[in-house]
C-alpha cells in the first residue's frame, strides 16, 4: 500500500512530495484525457478544479516564475476569487527587483541546507505571484498546486525569513499531497473549532494539522541552517497537543506522532 | 524478436479485437513508461481483464509499476474542493501569518 511507504519515509524524517506528486499528474492527466503532454502540474489543476480550457491557460513563465509572467484572464480571476474573502480584495502584481533578489537568495538558502529527501523548490514551486493588499506573507491553495502566493509582507522580511516561508509553504503542498491519500480528519470533526497556539484563535482540526506540519518542517530547516528557533519550537510543542480525541484518522494520528518524536 | 506495442496501442488493439479478456502471447512486450494511462476503470470500460494485464506485466517484472497503476486509484481528487479546505483556505487569508 502506498500509504504505509509513505508512513515509513515520512517517520525517517523525509519529505513525500515526489512521491505523491507524479501520481497526482498521473491522475490529473487521465482524468482530463491530456495524455502524456507536457502541462505543468498548476495547469491541469486550474483545468481540472477551475474548469479552465487548458489550451486558455496561459502560466508558464521564464526564469523561475520571478520574470515575465502573464496570466490569462480566467486563471487571473480564479486566483483573485481564491483570494477575496469578506476582508480581503487582492490583486495579483509585479516583483521589485530588491524583491526579486530577496527570493532568489532565500531560495538558494533553501537549496544550500540540503535536508535529507527535500524535494527542490522549483519540482515544488514553478510560479511565484506577488499578491497585494493582502497580510500574509505567504499563502498556497492546492487548486493552484505549484503556485506560491507571496504576500506583499514579504518586503519586511530577510531572504532567511523568507527562506522559511517557502519552506513552510513547501510543507503546505507537501500535506495537500497527503491528504489525496488520507483526509487526515474524521469528516464528523470537520468543523470542530479549538484553540490553536500557532495563530492564538480558534481552528478546525485540518487548519490544526497543516500548521503544526508547516511548523515541523520549518523547525527542521532551521535546525539545519543552524538557526533553531526557540519560538517555533515551542509553538510546534503545544500544536502536538492541539487535537482532541475522534478528530484525527488513524493516519492523522500517525503524522502527529512523528513530530512529537522530532520534538522530543 | 520481442514485439513491443505502447499501451495505447495495445488497448486499442484489445478494443477492436477482443472483448474476452487479454490474448497477448509470449512475444509481445509492453512498453515501459506509458503505463499510468491504465487504470482499473479504463480496463473495465474497454472490457479488459485486469487481471491478466497484471500477469502479463508481473511476468515483465514490472511490479513496481503495477503497484503505480493500482495507486492512482488511492488518490481522492474531490478531497481539495471539500468545504472544510475551502474554509482553511480562507481562514489563512485573513490572517497575516507573521511568524517571526
């Protein structure tokens, strides 16, 4: 079974993003009868869950997504409306160059840390969008797998925090993967909200378990570069004990065991 | 000689001739790399056996692409348009995730 493989690389300490991702193209090519052409993984996600032509799709970009990007309307759109909530009205816009050479540095310390199995960043992230008027940092949506969406924030930060969150967002692909293998949450606990320590408010048991993942896999990178943080630490320790019984699978359980391992 | 046919061409060759089950003989070699075009719903619907194309593949020693074939179906696409993932999405975009 693919899921106890997976078990097992991810209980070494590994990353499953490749694992999972070819099978996820796979899957998607089949399921949108494109057979073996070459659409990157964002634009059979945009055709099969946004239900665009993949023939309007316009996202591929040169020189990894930082430079000369366009984007068809309808793909625009979508990302827009992903982003519009009752607070939010964000726009897609354009990298500075001091942005862009802030990326490019935190993606080579990303690349310099060379974590045991990390996949690397561009098999993960093909396309970087600047997002305005928005407060976070950085956000991915696995309609857009592929996608990084860097909030503009990101001026605020140094290429090492940076570095961190596409780390971070790296690990929020990483369990949209393994979510297609286990919902990870019993559906009956769905929207059974209790109080997460990472954003200080309350959150259902799979905004619980993306965060403690995201600080589990930025707790190893830090630890890595030489740069632990006592904070995320922490934070990632009370995460462990953020889940009340019945709410995770039996293989959502098993992620929470593998950090609490790391975290002793 | 060995004969090597492509998936596609081999359910094709299957769909036209046959709806018994796979008749592939000895000889005939199926090619690597196109075999997650094959999934158990495709086979169902051209009326092949599956069972046989497994033989036939293990006997090629392509377990570990057999296992692919059978993964695909593992893989729960509707999971990421539930409304508890739209909720977490939504949710993350309101708030201004400053970590540091």
């Amino acid at each position: 079974m693919i899921i106890t493989k997976i078990h097992e690389k991810l209980k070494s300490g590994a990353w499953v993003v490749e694992d999972i991702l070819s099978m996820f193209e796979s899957k998607l090519q089949i399921q949108l009868g494109t057979g073996k052409a070459k659409f990157t993984v964002t634009e059979l996600c945009l055709s099969y869950y946004a239900k665009i032509s993949l023939n309007d799709i316009k996202l591929r970009s040169n020189s990894f997504g930082l430079n000369d990007l366009s984007l068809d309307e309808k793909s625009y759109q979508y990302i827009v409306d992903i982003l519009t909530t009752d607070h939010t009205k964000a726009e897609v816009g354009v990298f500075t160059e001091s942005e862009k050479l802030k990326l490019n540095e935190a993606l080579s310390l990303v690349k310099d840390a060379n974590i045991f199995d990390m996949p690397d960043v561009s098999k993960v992230f093909q396309t970087f969008l600047k997002i305005e008027d928005v407060v976070f940092r950085s956000a991915s949506h696995p309609h857009i797998f592929g996608v990084m969406l860097v909030g503009e924030p990101i001026k605020n930060f140094t290429a090492e925090q940076v570095a961190v969150s596409i780390v971070h967002e790296m690990a929020h692909q990483e369990l949209f993967l393994i979510t297609l293998l286990d919902r990870l949450i019993n559906q009956a606990y769905d929207y059974h909200e209790i109080h997460a320590p990472f954003q200080g408010r309350k959150r259902p048991p799979i905004g619980r378990i993306h965060s403690l993942w995201a600080l589990y896999r930025m707790v190893q990178f830090q630890n890595k570069i030489g740069k632990a943080n006592l904070k995320h630490q922490a934070l990632m320790k009370e995460n462990i004990k953020a889940f009340e019984s019945g709410e995770l699978t039996q293989f959502g359980e098993c992620l929470v065991k593998i950090v609490e391992n790391e975290a002793t | 000689m060995k004969l090597q046919v492509s998936l596609t061409a081999f359910l094709l060759s299957i769909a036209l001739h046959s709806t018994a089950g796979v008749g592939l003989g000895p000889d005939t070699e199926i090619r690597k790399g196109v075999f997650y075009t094959l999934t158990p719903d495709m086979a169902q619907k051209l009326g092949l056996n599956i069972t046989a194309i497994k033989n036939k593949l293990q006997a090629q020693k392509y377990d570990d692409i057999l296992v692919k074939v059978d993964e695909l179906d593992q893989l729960d696409l509707s999971v990421h348009s539930q409304p508890a993932m739209k909720k977490l999405v939504a949710d993350n975009i309101d708030q201004p995730n400053d970590y540091n």
